[in-house]
C-alpha cells in the first residue's frame, strides 16, 4: 500500500487526505496548530465559539460539485449547514449615496435585484450573467467532469481583467461597480484578477449559498473522522520543522517533536513560501524555481473584529453584509484600510430572531503591519495594541453609520490583524487567498501540483482556486496526479 504523508491539515490537506485513504491509500497528516482545519478552525472568546473565518459555502445545492464530493465520501449527513434565503443573500451598503442594494440568488432572481435599481440594464444585466456561466462551463473540474482542455484552450474572455469583462457587458458605471461587489472574496484586483475567478465566485453565489450552523470547525473533525476511518492519522500540535532530501527525492520529514515520518510521496497542503525554509538542503529544488514561488505576489490580508453581542439587542441577519465607501473604491484591495468591509451574524443550531456575536472583515494591505512584522503571538508591543483599537474604531463607525446605536449592543470586542493571519495559518504576508493571479502573465501566477520534486505536490489555494468549493477541487486535481488522470472525476461522470 502506497504511503502518502501530507504536511497541513488546512481544508486542502483534509479534502486530499480523506479522498486518497477513501481510494485506498496509507494516509498520514501533520498540522502544526492544535486542532487541524486551518481557516475553518473555531475558537472560544467571551464564552462564545468564533470561527477564524467568515464562511458562507456555495457548490452545496442539489447537484452541486462540493455536495457530490461530499456525498462521495460519505460525510455530507453528517455536515450541519443550512441554506441562506434566496431573496437575499447579500444586502450593499454604499456610502457615498447612502443606497442598499439587495442581491438575490437564482439566475432569474439575480437579475431582477440588480434590475429593480437599474431597470435600463436589464438585458446587459441577463447577457452578463450567462456570460458567467459560459465561463465557468469551461472548467471541467468546476462540474467534476474529466479534463477536456488545457488553460490555454480557454475563451477570450476566461483569461481578461475582470473588470474589463463586467465593463464588456455592464454599460453603466455604477452598475459596474455593484457587479464587483464579489472581490473581497476572492482578493480582486482592477486590470490584474482574471474574469474567472470573478465569474466562478459569482457562479457560486448565483447557485445558493449555505451556512455552517454552530461552526466550521464540525466540519473539519468530519474530514478528520473520514480519513481515520479508511485507517488513516491525523497528528495535530506539531509542526513539520524539518524535511529531508537524497538527490532529487524526499527521504523523510522531521517534527518539532523530534518524531520522524517518512512516506512514498509527499503532499504539501502549506503556503509555498512556509514549504521552502522547512528544506535542509534548499537545492533540492531549482533556484529559479524557488525564486518564482517567492516572488509571486499575495493577495491581500483583512483585519477582523469578533464581537459579542449583548442579548436580544442586535437581530439575526440572514444575509451577508457588505460597506462600501464609494462606487470608485469597490476594488478595495488597492485603497486605504476602512473603505469596505464585509460581516456576518454566525447562525447557532437554534437561531431565534437575535444574534449572539458577529464578524467583520475588513481588506487590508501587508504594508499596514510591516514594522511589527518580526514581532510573535503574545510578544507584540504596545503600539501594536494602540493601533489594533484604532483600526477596531474605525470599523465600528462604519457600522454605526449604517446601524445607529449599533455600538451599544456590542458587549466584547477581539481582533486579528494580517499578523495573526500570517502566524495561525502560516501564509506569507497573512494573505487571505493564496496568491495573487495575473491574467497579463497566467503562466507564471499559476502554480502546478507537481513540483521539480519526483515525489513531492502541492495542493491548497497557492496552487488552484481559493475557498470552500477551489480548495477541495484542487485537492481533487493533486489526487489525480497520484493516482492517475480522471481517476476521481471519471468516477462522478459514471454515477
């Protein structure tokens, strides 16, 4: 039996390591933190249970490629998700004008709340959303369908701007805006991220989109509790410090415990640049292929505020919330800190009309951290927690603008900045959603699962799609690397 050893027990190392013990193999995995899951992982403030994260999950309806995965592996009874209302999804809040737009899920549904603001675009509105879907026909995997294409088979418009793609379609400029409302999710940049990640993100959200009730950390335990019982192990609180090399192949791995592991092929489920100091001889990868997985660039990181909320003062939001200051300030990767913001009311197995705690999330760049950035967990300085109030401030008025009287509800306040971000989940410059990709140079923003190492992939979002439906798929793309071409989608196209 094939002996794979996977180092990170993220959403990617969990979605590979349950399909590959589920297809019969030897699976081990090492996750640093405490408890495996990386962005999916929970924590305890203030007596309530926060996610890392803010999770909302599409790819889960009927039909739906992270459902069938799911199914696939026998795990989906056992996941506790609950879908969001149709009629609402998301609710903007744009600052400039003061203006709430709706958004609803359903491809009839989505035109008809962007229509009911911009009734002079619904026909550009109807050939921009099948425009989407066109795009996001073209990726197999999206549908776990066997590879037909290669990336440079694609259509015109898959690898263009995309805003440029939403200004092909979109004639108003304020609707062009509102349309890229998305690119929090996905890292987006103007004239840099490539019209399919807007167009599977939105695809996703288009479809429906679901919920984790009481948290996202039940569903990394089911992943672990899948790969357990096809007699795989899951070993978390100590990190791979070491990994070992003989000419062009890994011998072996060594852990902070001093516990040595050793395996036929290696995963890694880690950021590029956390992978390639953990090398005792560096040259066992090529300098110029070192250099080009360092120089890539991160997308950005956010500061998030985890607030609990005093009973029955704050309602339940069914929704996704996003500020926005100005139409021209949508792509907000690139602005000051404070110019968006998105939120959500985490939902318990019993909801009732109030909510308990919220998320905020707000996009900020590298920059905005980088003189604490030799600084660790527990030892930062006190300038550090001044600035970490003032960001919390800044966000709470936004929240106050759109919620008059919304800071007496809030009854305790935690934060977490890129630094938090870089040192729980290990990602350089605390990016959020890998890296960064070009559509002026895709061959190079785009990293392959096989590396210039016979016996050592990659999986996780540096090396395909981000999120909570590209994460598992690009598990699925590293698995088949192993175990042969379409040998996992080839078996959802004969059900």
């Amino acid at each position: 039996m094939q002996h794979i050893l996977i180092i990170g027990g993220g959403l990617g190392g969990l979605f590979a390591g349950a399909i590959l013990a589920k297809e019969g193999l030897e699976v081990t995995v090492l996750e640093k933190n405490a408890t495996a899951g990386g962005g999916l992982q929970s924590f305890t403030r203030f007596g309530e249970v926060f996610d890392t994260g803010m999770h909302v999950a599409g790819g889960l309806q009927e039909g739906a490629s992270i459902r069938r995965l799911c199914q696939w592996l026998g795990i989906w009874d056992k996941m506790q998700v609950e879908p969001m209302p149709a009629e609402c999804i998301d609710k903007l809040y744009f600052a400039e004008d003061r203006h709430y737009y709706q958004i609803a899920s359903g491809r009839a549904q989505f035109v008809d709340s962007l229509s009911a603001d911009f009734p002079h675009q619904r026909q550009h509105i109807e050939r921009y959303v099948e425009a989407m879907y066109s795009i996001v026909d073209e990726m197999d995997l999206f549908h776990l369908r066997p590879a037909s294409r290669t990336l440079f088979s694609h259509s015109e418009e898959f690898n263009m701007a995309a805003d440029a793609f939403i200004a092909k379609y979109i004639t108003d400029p304020r609707l062009r805006q509102v349309a890229a409302y998305l690119n929090p999710l996905y890292g987006g940049q103007a004239d840099m991220t490539p019209a399919y990640i807007h167009a599977t993100i939105s695809v996703l959200h288009l479809g429906g989109l679901y919920r984790f009730a009481g948290g996202t950390q039940q569903f990394a335990e089911t992943l672990c509790d899948s790969i357990r019982a096809h007699g795989g192990t899951v070993v978390t609180g100590d990190p791979v410090q070491h990994i070992h090399t003989e000419g062009r192949g890994i011998t072996g791995v060594t852990t902070r415990k001093g516990r040595h592991y050793s395996a036929d092929r290696y995963v890694s489920a880690i950021h590029p640049c956390a992978l390639l100091p953990l090398f005792d001889d560096p040259r066992a990868l090529p300098r110029a292929y070192r250099m080009r997985l360092q120089q890539i660039p991160s997308t950005h990181s956010a500061f998030l505020l985890y607030l609990k909320l005093k009973p029955e003062t704050f309602p339940y939001l069914p929704y996704s919330g996003y500020y926005i200051s100005r139409y021209d300030g949508v792509w907000s990767a690139a602005n000051p800190f404070g110019d968006a913001a998105f939120f959500m009311t985490p939902p318990m197995p019993d909801q009732g009309a109030y909510s308990q705690k919220m998320i905020i999330a707000a996009p900020m760049l590298w920059h905005e951290v980088s003189q604490w950035a030799d600084t660790t967990l527990g030892h930062r300085p006190a300038d550090y927690s001044l600035w970490k109030h003032t960001c919390a401030e800044t966000i709470l008025s936004k929240m106050e603008e759109m919620y008059p009287g919304f800071r007496s509800c809030v009854s305790d306040i935690n934060t977490a900045s890129p630094l938090t971000i870089r040192d729980y989940y290990g990602t350089k410059d605390g990016a959020l959603f890998g890296y960064a990709k070009d559509w002026r140079n895709t061959a190079l923003s785009l990293v392959p699962v096989v590396t210039k190492i016979p016996n050592l992939l990659l999986t996780g979002q540096c090396a395909g799609l981000h999120g909570f439906c590209g994460v598992p798929l690009t598990a699925i793309t590293t698995c088949e690397a192993l175990l042969g071409p379409d040998s996992i989608t080839r078996q959802f196209s004969l059900c």
